[in-house]
C-alpha cells in the first residue's frame, strides 16, 4: 500500500495534466470553429455587397445612357427610354433580391448607405422617366449617385475590415462627365 501511496501524486499529476491537455484541446478547436466560422461568414457578407453593387450599377448604366439620349449626359451609347425601359425593369427586379439579401446580412452602416445611394438612383431613373431635359440638374444628380456610391463602399470597407479603397472617382476627358 506505501507503494501506491507514494505513486499516487505522480498518478494525480498525469490525470491532471491530461485534463489540462484536453480542455485546452477544446479550447483551441472551439477558437478556431468561431474564426473560420466569421470568416465564412465575412466572405458571404463580401458577395451580398458585391452583389447589390453589381445589380445597382447596372441601373446606373442604364440610366447613363437614356440621359444621353434625351441630351442630359455624354455617353456615348444612348438608349431611347422605349428600348431602356425593359433593361430597368430587370435591373430594377434584380435589385429587389439582392437588396433583401443586403439587408439580412449587411451591416446597420452599410445598409443605411446603400439606401442613400439607391434612393438617389431611384432620382434618378425618375428624372429621366419624366423625359426631362436640364443637364445641370442631372449633374447634379450623377455627383450625388458618385457621392452615394462612395459612401457605400467606404462603408463596406470599414465594414469588412479593408484598407481604404479608391474613391472611385476617375478624372475624365473634357466633356465626358457621365
């Protein structure tokens, strides 16, 4: 029995240390489940705003070159309204899923940007639904969806993590404004 006696704190010692291992074992498995987990997570948000950008500057384009055919923009791919109109509802359409996906996934601040930016192209496709002619007023439509856009990004950025981006804004050749 003094044999076991004396055993029985190295005994005590291994059952502690194998113990210890195993619950640092989990430690660090449960760790890392949550870091691959939020960087899974991290991608999808990345594709959502990918996604609703794509889908919104599809409009824009589109509505780039309906102004240039009504005489507001330079583009130089004008679209009557009558062959544009299709395109936008699609685009429009497009927007709606990726908008919800947005939201579900998106942050407050990002959401909230995207609604400025999307609210400013709806503007925008309604200026020219109107068949309006006023240059000035769609520039200053056009540098409020530039300002949109950036804000959207930036707050993408931000959210995501990222260094600061381009702020998108390329100069342009005299008298290309679009």
């Amino acid at each position: 029995m003094s044999a076991f006696l004396q055993q029985l704190p190295a005994l005590i010692g291994v059952v502690i240390g194998a113990l210890g291992s195993y619950l640092a074992l989990v430690r660090s498995d449960r760790e890392r489940f949550r870091r691959e987990a939020s960087a899974r997570w991290e991608e999808r948000r990345l594709a959502v705003y990918a996604d609703y950008a794509r889908t919104l500057k599809k409009s824009v384009t589109l509505t780039y070159r309906v102004a240039a055919h009504l005489g507001n923009d330079p583009h130089p791919h004008p679209m009557s309204p009558a062959e544009a109109e299709p395109l936008l509802a699609e685009a429009t359409e497009a927007r709606d899923p990726s908008g919800e996906a947005l939201i579900m996934l998106g942050s407050r601040e990002v959401v909230e940007k995207a609604r400025v930016w999307v609210t400013t192209v709806m503007e925008m496709e309604r200026f020219l639904r109107e068949g309006t002619h006023d240059p000035r007023a769609w520039q200053a439509l056009l540098e409020r969806q530039r300002a949109g856009r950036e804000g959207y990004y930036a707050a993408v950025r931000d959210d995501l993590e990222l260094p600061p981006g381009h702020s998108a804004r390329w100069p342009l050749p005299p008298g290309a404004d679009g």
